[in-house]
C-alpha cells in the first residue's frame, strides 16, 4: 500500500479544510516546498497535492508551488481545477506523475473516457463524495450520482485508479469510511486510493489488510496524531 501525505494548497500556503468548508480553513505552512521536504526525508515517496483555488475557480492557481514540488524525487499525483486537455498537458510537463479528474469527471464523461484512453495510468479520477452521492466544483454542489455506482462507471470506462473520499470524514480526524472501502475494493479492476479521515495506525492496518492501492493522510500528520515513518512502515507490512 503507498502512503501519500497531503499538501492542500491555497494562495501558495499549506492549508487545510474542515469537511471541504472554505470557511473553515486552518493554515500549517507559508512553504509548500519545505512542507514536502519534510515528508521525503521522512520516508515518504509520494505526495498527493490539491489546488483548492483550482478546485473552486476552473482553472489551476497554483501552477508555480506545483512546478516546485514536481522537482522533488517524489511520485507525486495532483488534482484542482483539472477540467481539460490543455491542462492535463500543462501538469504532465511540469513533472507530476498523474494527474487527478474530479469535477470534469462528472460534468463531462465523455471527456473523461477519451482523456483515460489517450492518457492511460497518468489519469486519475477524484470521487468525492458527500451523503453518499458525487460532489463538485471544490465540494459545493451534489450531484444525483451515487459515488460507489459512478467508480463502477469510471472502472466500465477504462480509468484504473480512483481517490476516493468521504466528505464528511475530511479534516475532522474522526476516522475514514473503512465500509466504503471494503465495498469499492470489490471492483475489480479498479485502483482504490483511500482519502478523508484517516486517523490511527489501526485504520491503516484496516485499509492494509483491505489491499487498497494507496492511501492519503493529511490532518492527521499535521495535528501529530500519526507519525509518517510509522504509517510508512505499516504500510510495507509492520505491525
């Protein structure tokens, strides 16, 4: 299982949100680049970053901070106002490993099956989702689609990875939707990254033991309710 630690970016800072609330947002660093850093010299090989002024906006905000980032020995998958060709170009040229669909996804399907086929393990698919159903444009609309039947869809359509979260576990550190997961690990086919809520080694265990692909901490990390060398090490296999 790869462990990818969480850097959500807005006007270049570090930030992170409460259940995808813009208004309730708590900033942890003013450098996105030292932030990462840190998680490489921690063991981490991977890093999952969110344009949240993309995600809200349409279009990519933080285009330099990215470019950064992408300099670093890290698989690193960014996802934030991704909603065309161009774009996903533009990312793919900076360095990022794969590139995240989310609203797009859902507004265009069409869109997203040609973008899976020409672009193949680059692409990636963010399923958020809120009571249930699919939510879009940075979580402040809900679609009439239910997420479990929309990987389903995406799965039929040839994307093979999925990040998958759960709204209202997101920046709470109340836990993460273990249910959900055991439910989208059926999909066969499917590469399920697990997001929002992640909490304790216990629930990494779980998500180890459930073989999802990979799995993003954030909140945790920078509230210091898990150690990422630790959650690096149970995700290779340790107790």
């Amino acid at each position: 299982m790869k462990i990818f630690p969480a850097i959500d970016l807005r006007g270049g800072k570090v930030v992170r949100l409460k259940q995808g609330d813009y208004d309730l947002m708590t900033v942890y660093s003013d450098d996105p680049a030292e932030t990462a850093k840190g998680f490489l010299y921690a063991g981490a090989e991977c890093l999952h970053v969110v344009d949240l002024d993309g995600a809200k906006d349409g279009s990519p905000g933080n285009s330099k901070v990215i470019k950064e980032l992408s300099k670093l020995p890290m698989e690193i998958e960014v996802g934030g106002g991704i909603r065309d060709e161009r774009t996903i170009r533009q990312m793919l040229k900076l360095g990022v490993r794969r590139v995240i669909l989310g609203s797009a996804a859902v507004t265009d399907f069409a869109f997203t099956e040609q973008m899976g086929k020409k672009y193949g393990d680059s692409l990636a698919v963010g399923v958020d989702v809120k009571g249930g159903m699919v939510a879009t444009h940075g979580w402040t609309k809900v679609s009439d689609q239910s997420g479990f039947a929309f990987c389903q869809k995406l799965r039929d359509a040839g994307i093979s990875t999925v990040i998958y979260t759960d709204i209202s576990k997101d920046g709470v550190l109340s836990g993460t939707n273990l249910a959900a997961y055991e439910q989208l690990t059926a999909v066969k086919g499917l590469n399920i990254i697990a997001s929002g809520g992640i909490t304790d080694e216990t629930e990494l265990k779980a998500l180890r033991e459930l073989k999802v692909y990979g799995a993003i901490i954030g909140k945790a990390l920078y509230a210091e309710k898990l150690s990422l060398r630790r959650a690096l090490s149970i995700a290779k296999g340790a107790d």
